[in-house]
C-alpha cells in the first residue's frame, strides 16, 4: 500500500467536507467550504496518481472551481456515467453540473490567468425542495434518481432524467438525514439519520422497508455525516455511527432479513463515513496452488472521528489495514477508484489523502460478467434494470408508428454521438450557416434596438449559444475564444504602443474607486434621433425656419442609405415607420402619412386629440390619442381596422394607466397596461382580449419545459412574445412548486398553454400559433390528454367530405391546417398509447392527400 | 448565485478619434430565463479628481433575455465636452460600463481611456483650451478591470415564495466601499470583488 497526501488538494485551508472520484478516474471533485461561499472543485486525477506529472508544471492540477454555492457544500456525487455531478451544500440546493464541452479552456473575463479554469462545468438544474441543508446526494444505479437527505428530516428522490421532477419525497425521520446509499440492484435506497435510525425504502412504491433502530439507540447526533454504503453484491448494508456495548462501530446489516448480526469495531469514536469498493474480489491465485474455488469477498474502508482509516476485506475477520493520525480532524468522505485499487480520502481539516493498494493485497478484482453472473444468481437478474418495461413490451402495430419509434431511437442515438464529438472539441464555428466572424461584423446593424414606452432604447441581444442542449448551436466557443485571443493580441500591441508614447500613464488612485464603487442613481441622456426598425431612422427637427410668422418642422428619414426629407407646418409631437409607410403627428391634431419614399399617402387627418403614442406596421397605423381612444388604419386599403375605439373598457375600475403599446404585422393593436395586463383589440368580434397577465400565477406554474424542442428557435419576436415579454419566465416556479401534486400542475400548464395558443391566434400572429400548437401537442402527447389531443386533430384534419354547411376553414393564420397535423403526426407517434389514434389520422391525411 | 456572467467584452472601433461613438461588444451568458430586462450604462469619467464630472453616455435596457448565450453591441455618443473639465481633457480616465438588474448593480466593468494627441506638435505644446477634433481616444482595452457585486436576483416581489434563496443579510454582502468617494486602500479590495490588475 502507498500513501499520498497531494498538499495541493486544499481549499486554501477551509474544510474539504465530500470527496468523490470521476468513474473514468482521470478527475475527482471535492466540496467544502469557500472565501464566502460554499465550493466545488474539480482536480486532475493525473498529478495524483503519478510523480513526474505532480512536477510537470504543464499539467494542470486544477481544472475547474464553482463557488456558486451559497453556504458550505457537503456533498459532491458523480453520475455513474460521469457526465454530471451533483452537489448538495447548506444553501439548502442541490446544483446538477454539466461540463461545457464546446467552451475551450478559457479565462474568467477580467480575472488573472491563475483563476482559468481548464474545463469549463456549468450549473444545469438547481434543484430546489429542502427546506434545510443538504447533507448528502446519491445516483441511483444506471442514474435513473438522484436521492438528496437534508436536515429537514426528509429524502427527496429526483427524476434524474427530467428535472426538477420530484418522483417522491420520503418522510419518516424525526431527526436529520446524513446519509443515503442505493442499493446496487436498484431495489432500495437506505438512509441513516441522527434520529437513531437507519430505514430501508422500497423504490417500487417508495415506501418504507424496514426501520432499524437497535444498534444506534445509544448513539448522540454528534457526527457531521453519516455515509453509509451498500455492498456491490447488495447483499451487506454497512450503517455509519453504531453503537455495540458502549463501543462505536460501524453496522453491517444483512439484506436477508435485515438481520443485525455482525459490526466492524475497532475506532475510538464515531464512524462518519463507511465506503464499499465498487469492486468484488477473489482471492489471488498464487502459482503452484491448486486453483482452489474461493467465495468472493467484497472490500470496504471505514473512516471516523477517531481521525483514522480501517480497511477491511469481507473474508477476513480483522481489518486489512488501521492507519492512524492520517488528518488532524474527522474524516469526512471516502471514494474508491473504479478500478477498486485507489481511494480518495478527506477531511475536516481541509486535507486530503490517496492510498494506492496492489492486487496483491485486495485480491484479483472480477470482471463485469462475473459481477452480473453473481446478481444473476442471488436475484435472478443482472444489474441491467430496465424503468419503462411495460412500454418496452406494447407490440407496435403501425409500420409508420415502428419508423417513428426508431427514428426516435436514432434521434436520441444521434444526439449522443454529437455530444461526443463535441467533448472532442471537433465544431465547426458556424452558427446557422453564419459564422461567428460575420455575426460579429454586422452584429450592430442586426440586432434589434426599440424604443420602451418612456423612449429607452431596449436592445434585443442576439442568442448566439442555448444552454442545456450544448449541442444544437455549438457557436464555437473555441472560435470565440480564440477570436477574442486574437483582438487581445491586437490590442495589446496597441496598449503597448500607447504606454510608451503615454508618460500619464501612471496607476491613477484617484481612479480605482470607480471601478469597484457602485454607480449612483444618474439622470439619462436624452437622444434626439428616433430610432426603430433597424434600417430606417427618422430624425425630426422643429422650427427649423419661419416663413412669414409660421414655423415649419422639417421631417427627415433615411433607410438604407437613401433619405428624403418633408416640411411639415406645426411643431411634431411623434413619428413612427414601418418599412412601409411613415407617420406623423403634430401639434395641431393633424396626422400626416407617407410612403416609404415621402409620398403623401394620404390628406392629413384630424384627430379628435393630441397624440398619445402612434405606431407603424406594414401598411398600418396605429394611433393613440390623449383622450384615450385608439384608431388603427389600413393606409394601403385605405379603410378603418379600428374606429376611435375607447380605451375605457379596459381602464375602468383600475388605477392603471398604458405603459406599452403595439401594433403587429397583421395589424392587431395591443395595449399594455401598468397593471401587468396586455389587452388586443380583436376588430371582428369587436372586443378587447386578455393577452398576458403578470400576475397570473398560472404562468409562473405552468412546467411545459420538457415540450419545448430543442429544434425549435424560442419564439422572441412576436407580438406575443413582446407583451409577454417580462413573463418569458413562464414555468419559473415551476420547480419550487413541484410539491403541488401533479394534477394541479397539470391543469395550470394546461391553461397557460391553452391561453397562449388563442391568444397567439388572436394576435394572428401565424409563427407563434405555429410554435405553441407543437407545444401544445407534445404536452398533450406526454401527459396522456386523449380527449383534448383527439379534439385538436379532429379540428385540424376538418370534415372528410366536402359540404356546403361546413364552416370549416382550410388555414389558419396562413397556415394550412392539414399541413399542421401532418407536423403533429410525428409528436404523436413518440407515445405508443396513442397509435391508435396516429393511425387513424395518419389514414385520414393519405386518404385526402390522394384525392 | 449570479444568473449572468460577462464572457467578453470587445472594444470596437479603438483607438479612435475623441468624438467617435463608443462601441462595446458585450457576450454575456445568462443561467435561467430572466423576468427584467437588463439595464447596461456606460460612464465616462470627466474627471479624476470628482465624481461630479461623471456623465453617463447611455442608458439601454437589454431583453428579454432567456437562458443561453447573448452578444449585443452597445453604442454611445461621445461625452459632451462642454461638462469635462478643461484641465483633465487630455490624459488618462476611466469608462465604466455597468449593469443593473432590478436596480442593483451586479457588475462593473472599468477600462483606462487615454486621450492625447495625434499630432506631436500638439504634444509638445498642448492648447489651453483643448482641441477635441485633434484628440485620440485610446481605451486600454486589455486591461478591463471587473467588479462583480453580489445582488438579489430574485428582487423584492418574490421574496416571500423564495425564501430559501434569499442571503440571510443581503446587506452585509454589500462590498464595504461602497460609500461614495472614497478609494479603497490597495490590497484591501472588497473581499467580494474578483478585482485584479
């Protein structure tokens, strides 16, 4: 055996509380305690394991730190398939991290290069529930849950692939939970808490097993952690802190029966945490002996308050090796390679240490097929567990049913392979067929500037990458780093040059505080020129001369380099242009519109008060006027879409006054109130309609994420989008309500989606119809809705057989409907349950499509 | 924990004349969906010596800004000369890009800017009164100097529901300079700013 103790592996000192070693053992994490916060840190396996690379100043030792945690982190756990980790810490959070693959080796903008972190893991899911910290996460095996134990006594088990779903919340302990571990079978989960307990819960129905109590009647809550583990042939479970004769020892409990025979005993004080191998050994077959057959054993290391480590193999009745005096404070987390040789150990101390056995003292390791040939024969099955085995079993009846369950598979296969070959850093840096370097070019006369209601310029920033997918728009960081490394270069040339030209150039102290002092409250600037679409820009100036006593105002507008200009004889209130027309309104209650190239479209219209707020869209214009009435005009048809309709319906009984107007494409206006709500006019039926409300907490609820695709772009343009705007968040506390049982959430994601679609339909706004009907569907699709599902195609598809009575109409919005459930068939075909109903309109379309 | 990160700051367009529009090209990436819009300032330092010389060039509200990656390039006038004072035209100042959610500052981003004159001549013999239309404005682009702040992001409304997430004493996170004026010693920066030079 070797003994390391890496002084590098620290956070400056402060306590290393968890430990756990990647399963492809080239890194490992630790977690603990920060400057301020709680802290994550992933090390490189490499200079550990090997001399001449701890000296090799080009190998990297750290390769990446997280403070993001509030408070103090407890535990760090790594997906059995290594591409998460899992933290837990006393900000009562649980973050799931993931590592960006398409991100290089960067550094933090504006930090010294020492802080670079060599890999780049970002937080994917916080996963907020407990109301107290968490003091230990666990994966369950093939990482279908992710179990955390808290302080507020209770187990949370998460939908490991759909969080933040929470499948079950396990509630029995009166005292805090410090520790779980599955079983490796996958049948059970255990936790061992300070209420003298350890329970055994059954993942079927996630109802309690069995609760042992006897051997830690006499233990006190004085242990930080209680880790318990569970033997890898799932045949032992070994409890942390136990008490036999007023001894401590850790349990071992036996899964036949939950019998509690046998303890390890030897460690002064509590045991904290309890390890199994991952691996189960045979004795080594020493040459000349007869191969004697040998029961397997399995090997667990043992760590206590006592400060010392015991290992101990399951054939031999002594421990394998004591090692005192390893830390100065309480061991806190243990983690073995996956290889079985090495373990990992840290402590309260803020140290860490790493043994190194061979296989001559842990015995020959067995390989995977022994290992499932030994679950074979105690439980009749391998550890391979299958979680949706009735679905797996339904016969697929439908040939294009089978194409889309494949392609499906294929999909998902797909998607596999390219987060592969993103890990190889293998992207090209294009991003929609642009790259970078030319988004980057033409970025400032692309993006889209508005004006708020009170005249503040609103960028819309471009979306150059989306998280969580890493690999749909893979906006090659690697070229954005090295572009950026590229204008650094430049610019530090430059900087060169002005430092030595600058003899100023002095470190100026009366500088420094602006850089790290908070701004105060400033007035803002005002900007004469009136900006909106990006191309075309509007510049008004009043008065600009007096012909016999009247003062003129000269309008200019320029679009793509071409300008014209117009006099106008009263001073302009406001202006406003489409790429079509362009108006404006004067002081004298008159409205003037133009074409795009300053024709005069029209005579000037007097309106029956001063302008309030005047759009422009398409041919449309939209006019607000003092009094509160709104007007909306089809300049090119020369006809009235809304006749000085009075604002008073919807500005009765409230307080509230316009805090936002627009005008869409089609020419549907909409008013936002200060209130939080968003009203449209709707000219046929002639009603106003609730399009968005803050306040509705069904927004907030509605959890549609997992039915967003990842193909689809958001939807951030539209007119919906825009009233919206501030409730993009839709689904935000989603997560925090998780504790609402699932029918409620349900029918509040029904709802929201529900509105949005008839409002999207209201606005006539055809591309966000388009984006919330596939929500819709696939929202539909995963929760089973039959009746709603078979409604919307039925609505789709319309009647068979032409008939003069049918109100039916072909499109919507432009959009052709049967085009639509053509779209919808393949959402439906993913949920075998409803092939039925995929065959019979997939038959219906062919049928019509022939015709 | 802070839902937007600074990845990059570009400066465009330097050095370049004193009178050209400043041009940032800001990436930045956000962790969730944000509910606000978020407020980006620059502010150009008149004067060393006070604060009272502090003009903010522009104001822009950037969003909606959902979860993912984000550039956008943020352009402002020129200051107004007419509020420098004339004796700190030409030289070495700070611009100050800030940006707010919910009216906090979460971080502050610092360039030195040196202004002097092309022409050697002038560089010699500098005018009383400064000839703008002579000025370089060099902004040391290399050397942004950061300040992250720690704010709640959660803002004032939704306090109740999401207690959990609130710092136990907002206040107390509040770096201690925060007090106008004064320059804090160096080598004692704020212990929450991952400030460096």
């Amino acid at each position: 055996m070797k003994l390391l103790k890496p002084s590098w592996v620290s956070h400056n000192g402060k306590p290393i509380f968890s430990v756990d070693i990647h399963p492809d053992g080239t890194k490992f994490a630790t977690g603990g305690q920060g400057e301020d916060s709680g802290k994550v840190v992933i090390w490189n396996m490499a200079p550990v394991l090997r001399e001449e690379d701890e000296k090799n100043m080009n190998i990297p030792k750290m390769l990446c730190q997280m403070d993001n945690h509030l408070a103090c982190v407890n535990c760090v756990r790594w997906s059995n398939t290594g591409l998460y980790l899992a933290s837990g810490g006393d900000d009562k959070l649980v973050m799931v991290w993931k590592r960006a693959a398409f991100i290089g080796p960067s550094t933090v903008f504006g930090s010294s290069s020492k802080l670079a972190n060599v890999e780049q893991w970002r937080c994917v899911t916080i996963l907020r529930n407990h109301t107290g910290d968490v003091m230990d996460v666990a994966w369950s095996p093939h990482d279908v849950w992710l179990a955390s134990c808290s302080v507020d006594n209770t187990i949370v088990i998460w939908n490991a692939r759909k969080f933040p779903e929470i499948v079950a919340s396990l509630k029995g302990h009166t005292g805090l939970v410090k520790g779980l571990t599955w079983d490796p079978v996958g049948k059970y989960i255990a936790s061992q808490a300070d209420d003298h307990s350890l329970k055994v819960w059954r993942t079927m129905d996630w109802q309690q097993e069995t609760n042992i109590t006897k051997p830690f009647n006499e233990c006190g809550g004085t242990t930080h952690v209680l880790r318990l583990s569970w033997s890898p042939d799932g045949q032992y479970l070994v409890s942390a802190h136990a008490m036999n004769n007023s001894g401590p020892t850790a349990q071992i409990i036996e899964r036949d029966g939950w019998k509690t025979n046998m303890d390890f005993v030897g460690h002064r004080k509590a045991v904290t945490v309890v390890k199994f191998n991952p691996k189960i050994f045979k004795k080594k077959q020493r040459n000349g002996s007869s191969p004697k057959p040998s029961c397997p054993y399995c090997c667990c290391a043992v760590g206590s308050k006592d400060r010392s480590l015991s290992v101990w193999l399951t054939s031999l009745k002594r421990p394998l090796v004591v090692i005192h005096d390893l830390f100065d404070k309480s061991i806190m987390d243990i983690s073995w390679t996956l290889n079985g040789l090495g373990i990992l150990v840290c402590s309260m101390d803020g140290t860490v240490a790493y043994l190194n056995f061979s296989q001559d003292e842990l015995g020959d390791p067995l390989n995977e097929d022994e290992k499932n040939a030994i679950h074979q024969n105690i439980y009749g099955k391998s550890l391979a567990i299958t979680t949706e085995a009735q679905l797996s079993t339904t016969i697929i009846e439908n040939p294009e049913m089978l194409k889309y369950q494949q392609e499906r598979q294929r999909v998902e296969q797909a998607n596999h392979r390219m987060t592969h070959e993103a890990q190889a850093h293998k992207l090209t840096s294009v991003v929609n067929g642009e790259s970078l370097e030319d988004i980057r070019k033409n970025l400032l006369k692309k993006q889209v500037e508005t004006r708020t209601a009170d005249g503040r310029r609103r960028i819309t920033p471009l979306c150059i990458a989306q998280l969580d997918t890493g690999i749909l728009l893979p906006l090659s960081s690697v070229s954005g780093a090295t572009a950026q490394a590229s204008s650094l270069n430049t610019t530090a040339t430059k900087s060169n040059l002005l430092l030595t030209t600058s003899t100023k150039m002095e470190p100026m102290k009366a500088l420094d505080s602006r850089f790290t002092e908070r701004s105060k409250v400033m007035p803002g600037v005002t900007i004469s020129m009136v900006s909106m679409e990006p191309p075309v820009y509007l510049e008004v100036e009043n008065e600009v001369s007096a012909v016999s006593g009247a003062k003129l105002s000269q309008l200019r507008c320029s679009r793509e380099g071409r300008e014209w200009d117009t006099l106008l004889p009263s001073r302009v209130l406001t202006a406003a242009g489409s790429s079509d027309v362009v108006a404006v309104a004067c002081a004298d209650r008159m409205l003037s519109v133009f074409s795009a190239c300053g024709r005069r479209l029209l005579p000037a219209i007097l309106l029956p008060a001063p302008m309030s707020a005047l759009h422009c869209s398409g041919f449309y214009v939209m006019a607000l006027t003092a009094c509160a009435t709104l007007s909306v005009w089809d300049v090119q048809k020369q006809s009235a879409v809304v006749k000085n309709e009075s604002l008073q319906t919807i500005l009765s009984g409230t307080e509230c006054t316009v805090s936002q107007s627009l005008l869409t494409q089609q020419g549907v206006p909409v008013i936002g109130l200060s209130n939080g709500k968003s009203y449209c006019f709707n000219s046929s039926l002639e009603t106003w309609n609730l399009i968005a409300d803050k306040q509705d907490s069904l927004v907030q609820c509605a959890d549609f994420k997992n039915c967003i695709s990842s193909q689809d772009a958001p939807v951030s343009q539209g007119p919906l989008a825009l009233t919206q705007g501030h409730n993009l968040n839709a689904g935000r506390l989603a997560s925090r309500l998780s504790s609402t049982p699932h029918h409620l959430q349900h029918g509040m994601t029904l709802v929201f989606l529900e509105n949005q679609l008839a409002s999207a339909l209201t606005l006539r706004s055809s591309t966000e119809y388009h984006y919330w009907l596939l929500i819709y569907a696939r929202f539909l699709v995963t929760e089973g809705s039959d009746y709603r599902l078979r409604e919307l195609c039925k609505d789709l598809l319309g009647p068979v057989h032409k008939s003069a009575s049918s109100a039916w109409e072909p499109t919507t919005l432009g959009l052709r409907k049967r085009d639509l459930l053509r779209e919808l068939l393949p959402v439906i075909g993913q949920n075998l349950r409803f092939q039925r109903l995929f065959t019979e309109y997939q038959d219906q379309l062919e049928l019509l499509g022939n015709k | 924990m802070a839902k937007v990160q600074v990845l990059n700051v570009a400066v465009l367009d330097n050095p370049s004349r004193f009178g050209n529009p400043f041009q940032f090209e800001i990436t930045f990436e956000c962790m969730e969906d944000l509910p606000e819009d978020l407020e980006w300032k620059i502010i150009y330092v008149g004067s060393a010596e006070s604060e009272e010389y502090d003009q903010t060039l522009d104001s822009v509200l950037v969003g909606p800004v959902p979860a993912g990656r984000h550039m956008f390039v943020f352009q402002a006038d020129a200051p107004n000369t007419g509020l420098i004072p004339e004796s700190d035209a030409v030289g070495v100042t700070v611009a100050l890009i800030t940006c707010t959610y919910r009216g906090q500052e979460f971080i502050r981003i610092g360039y030195y800017v040196n202004n002097e004159y092309t022409d050697p001549e002038l560089r010699e013999n500098p005018p009383i009164k400064p000839d703008y239309g002579q000025l370089q404005r060099n902004i040391l682009a290399s050397n942004p100097r950061v300040t992250r702040f720690h704010i709640n992001w959660e803002g004032c409304a939704e306090k109740m529901e999401d207690s959990e997430n609130v710092d136990p004493a907002p206040n107390s996170m509040l770096p201690p300079s925060c007090l106008p004026g004064k320059a804090p010693p160096i080598g004692l920066l704020p212990d929450n700013s991952m400030d460096c030079l």
